[in-house]
C-alpha cells in the first residue's frame, strides 16, 4: 500500500508574505516592479498610491530610490496581485492592449462598467484577487 506521503506529495507552501524576512527580501524588488507597472499602465501618482493603500506623499517617498524600504504584508499581496494581472494580460494581447486594458471601462459584471483600475482602487486586495483570475480564465490558464 503506498503512503500518504507519496500519493499526496507536500505542495510548496504558499508565499504569504507573513515572515518579515521575506518581507525584507522581496520589498525591494517588489517596489521596482511596481514602479513598472505604474508606467506601463499610465496611472498617476494618486491612482498608483491608493493601490497600494497609502497616502499620495509616501507614494513619493517610495518611488525614490535610495534608502532601504519595507512594504508591508498588505503592500506585498497588493504588488503580487497586481503583476499577475499585467502578466496575464500580456499572455493575453500582444500589442498595446496588454496596458490600456486595465483603463477601459469594463461591462463584466465584476467591473460595474468601471475601469478595472477604478474597482481595484474602490475594492482592494479582494477585487485585485477577482481581477486577477478573470483575467487566467479569460486567457485560458484556468
């Protein structure tokens, strides 16, 4: 009879973003990605700062570079969030829709014929979530 062991292999654990060691690790790479992201898709400092749930003048600090900063748990999920979706999109189109896509009101239900930027900035991490898996499953990769 096999063991449970080797009918269920252990699943790596899922990135949380809990430990402040990996919080230390990845917030530096993290913020350069999302500074990418933020010129990619055009959005201004007050759209780019209520995405990540902070005022618009610590939005300016950490754009800057220089001194070491640490996001938060909430911060990191926010940014992960938020690279899925621009990857997904890019899977998805291959000219410039990839980054105009997420500024273009939407007629889905989960959109409200808002932008996905403007649900995302009502709605937080959840609605990040949602907007990240519609845009796998519109790709396919569900």
């Amino acid at each position: 009879m096999l063991a449970t062991a080797q009918i269920f292999p252990t699943l790596p654990e899922r990135q949380d973003f809990s430990a402040e060691t990996d919080r230390v690790r990845l917030s530096k790479v993290a913020l350069k990605a999302y500074k990418r992201l933020v010129e990619q898709w055009g959005l201004t400092g007050q759209q780019a700062a209520a995405l990540l749930d902070v005022s618009t003048s610590t939005w300016e600090r950490l754009k800057q570079d220089g001194k070491e900063k640490h996001l938060s748990q909430d911060q990191l999920t926010r940014i992960s969030a938020m690279v899925g979706i621009y990857k997904g999109l890019h899977l998805l189109f291959a000219d410039d829709m990839a980054d105009r896509w997420v500024g273009l009101e939407n007629k889905a239900p989960l959109f409200g014929r808002s932008s996905p930027i403007a649900s995302m900035m009502k709605s937080g991490i959840p609605q990040m979530l949602e907007v990240r898996r519609y845009v796998d499953a519109v790709r396919g990769g569900l």
